[in-house]
C-alpha cells in the first residue's frame, strides 16, 4: 500500500537553460530548493548534444508558505531559474532621493535581463548591490546613492533573469585554467605569469582593457620598475590604486628608498623616514604629477609611466593618509566614481598586494571580467573571492617577482 505525499500550499514552475550539469548550477538548483523546505518535481530535462548545446530543465518546486516560496524564488533567480509564467517586471516610482521601497530588487555581478514591455532587455552597467532603474526602454544598474525621485525601480522577483557564468569551453578560459587548482602556495609561479600573460594577450585581441589595482607593496618589493615598464609598453589601460602607492613611487625615483629603505641594498637610509614627505612636498611645490614630469623634477616610476603614456590613473585616499597628493581624491563617493568610469570595458584586472582596493574593485566588476589577484598572503586572494567575486584567481607570491616574471614574459614574446 502506498501513500501519496499531500503537495506544499505554495507551488510554482521555473525553468533554467545554459550548461546546468559541468557547471554544477543543477545540483545548487536541487539544494537551494531544499534548504527552504521545499520539494521539487522535474517536469522535463533536455541534456545538450554536443559541448556548445545548453541543457534545459523545468522544475515544479512547492514551499510550505509565502515567505518561504519568496526565499525559495530568491536564491533560484540567482541560478538563473525564471518562473515559467514570468510577466513584466514589476516597477515602483522613487519618491524621495535615496529612499528605494523595501521590496526593491538587488542586483548580482552576474548578467541579467529584465521582462519589460512584453520582451526581454539586458540590464546595463552590471555590478552587484545596485538597483534596477527603467528609463526610455533600457534598464540600468544603478546605486542606492545615485536613486532619485521619480526613478523606476524593479520590485519583488517577477520578471527578472539572471545568466549565471557557466563553465566555458573556449580558448580563452583554457588560459584561465589555473582557476581549478585553487588558492595555492605550492603552484608555480612561472606557470600563473605564463598564464597571466596570455590573458594579458587575448584581452588586448578582443579589443578589451587591461586594469592594474596595485597597493605600495608594488614599490616595497622591487615591483615598480617592472610595472613601468608594463604602462610603457602599453600592456596596462588604466592604474587605480591609493595615495600611498603615489607617494611611494615618488620617493623611490626621486631618493631611491621606499619608506626611508634603500632600494638598491635593503638598508635604512639616514633620515630616510622624511623621504616620503619630501616626495609630498616636491609635488606640491611642482603643482602636481603631471607638472613634476614636465618640468624634469619626476623622471622615473609608475606615475611618470602613467603622464608620459596617457595613461589614466586613480588615486582614492583613505584616513591615515600622508599629504595627500594633489591628485589623490579624499571624497569616497568621487572615487568611486571615478574608479567605477575606468572599468568600463575591462577584460582583465591585476590585483598586486592591495586588499582593500582588490575588494573594492572585485565589487564594481561584473562577473564576465577576470580578476587575478596576487600576493603574498592566501587570505588575500580568498577574501575576495569570499564577498562575491567568485571570478577571482589566487596567485601566492611575492608581488614584485610576479611582475618582474610578467614583464620580461610579455616584452621578449
């Protein structure tokens, strides 16, 4: 004798396409359902024929009540399960600057498209943590600071699809392999620069840009010359990083030390502690960077590189700050901003020994743009990873014998 499971009040059916079985998003389907107390019933699955063919799954999924069905729905969307009788997007007119109803809808790095005007349109600028804006027929991600009166918003979970990143097949993620192996110590460094320098390659082929986010460890550890070079030989579109990157790479080419040590030895310079006020101070005196590299008072490092090439470069402040530098910005808001505007159409970031600004960045990017992020410490790389940037590889070593490695690799090629 059988007994017939009595089905949960709430019910509702999703589907999901793209590479659901390599990529392990079918069985994350399966575990999100039942971690909201749910059960779920597969209607149809249509396994790709070949490795360019995406698999199709609908899924009937029940929820002992509404609250639950949302979270269920919640953590599906981010799967990218659509409901199957998926209507427009619900949307909500802004009241008040800043102020976005409770129910709004926050965003992932992953892509995603919302239901409007009875047909599917891609959200643009895709960042995590924003909001959906609709205007004039497009859909935008935009931030909680940015929202204004009178803006449309995207509420609830109707009407939203979200495309996360499957597991590639091209020639470009094989340059990528060193993904799979994790966040190591024990992995060779010429490989991950061999690695890093292909990317290097194929973004620039693709017409994309290559962003560095580098800390002062870059200058510390022998590093600057190397990135230089790099910007030199117009390997590098953009350098964001903070005044102390800035103010240490204006100390080594103009005293030779980095905090007060003498690059050439390793040994503390008498009265070296003041250099990096001096290098402050021959700035100012100068009227900027840009100045200081005209007038022949900055002949070398990673700035100079960035004056003379045209590169672009941010400098954000923070609170413990020396100076700052003329051209660092001590407005958050502006730096973001600003760092926000120089990765747009990025294909590849480099993060060198900065975790702060690695995280910051990791946050700003889509989830499509690579991050490989080095340093000496694991934790680093991990710490990225872990708030969301789940693109992000790890390569264990110090910062400035990668890009002594990366340099050399990418110039003699």
């Amino acid at each position: 004798m059988t007994t017939e499971t009595q089905a949960l009040p709430f019910q509702e059916t999703v589907e999901a396409k793209g590479h659901l079985i390599d990529s392990h998003i079918m069985e994350k389907i399966f575990d999100a359902v039942v971690a909201s107390n749910g059960r779920f019933e597969v209607e149809r699955f249509k396994i790709g024929r070949t490795n360019e063919d995406p698999s199709h799954l609908r899924l009937k999924v029940e929820a002992p009540s509404a609250p639950k069905m949302q979270e269920m729905l919640s953590h599906l969307l981010g799967l990218g399960c659509v409901p199957v009788d998926s209507s427009n997007a619900e949307l909500y007119q802004v009241e008040r600057d800043r102020c976005a109803p409770e129910n709004f809808y926050s965003t992932t790095n992953q892509r995603t498209e919302i239901r409007h005007g009875d047909r599917w349109i891609p959200v643009e600028n895709q960042r995590m943590d924003s909001l959906v804006v609709v205007a004039d027929g497009h859909a935008y991600c935009r931030l909680l600071r940015d929202i204004r009166a009178g803006d449309m918003v995207v509420v609830n979970m109707r009407g939203i699809r979200v495309v996360p990143e499957a597991k590639e097949r091209d020639r470009l993620s094989h340059a990528f392999s060193f993904m799979s192996s994790g966040i190591s110590s024990e992995r060779q460094v010429d490989t991950a620069v061999r690695q890093t320098a292909a990317l290097v390659r194929d973004v620039r082929a693709a017409g994309k840009r290559v962003i560095v986010v580098a800390g002062p460890v870059v200058v510390h550890t022998g590093g600057a010359a190397a990135l230089a070079t790099l910007i030199r030989k117009h390997f590098v579109n953009a350098v964001l990083s903070g005044n102390a990157l800035g103010v240490h790479d204006i100390e080594a080419s103009m005293f030779g030390t980095s905090l007060g040590v003498r690059l050439a030895d390793g040994r503390q310079q008498e009265h070296g502690h003041r250099n990096h006020m001096r290098a402050i101070n021959a700035i100012y005196n100068a009227g900027g960077v840009a100045q200081a590299v005209a007038s022949g008072k900055l002949t070398s490092g990673i700035l100079y590189e960035c004056v003379r090439n045209k590169v672009p470069f941010v400098l954000a402040g923070s609170l413990r700050d020396d100076g700052p530098l003329p051209e660092t910005v001590t407005d958050m808001c502006k730096a973001q901003t600003l760092y926000a505007a120089q990765l747009k159409d990025a294909g590849l970031v480099l993060c060198l020994g900065s975790m702060l600004h690695s995280i910051a960045v990791g946050n700003m990017l889509p989830s499509w743009v690579r991050i490989v992020c080095v340093d000496i410490n694991p934790a680093v790389a991990t710490k990225v990873s872990d708030r969301g940037t789940g693109q992000a590889v790890g390569v264990v070593t110090d910062v400035g014998l990668f890009l002594d490695l990366l340099a050399k690799t990418l110039v003699e090629a």
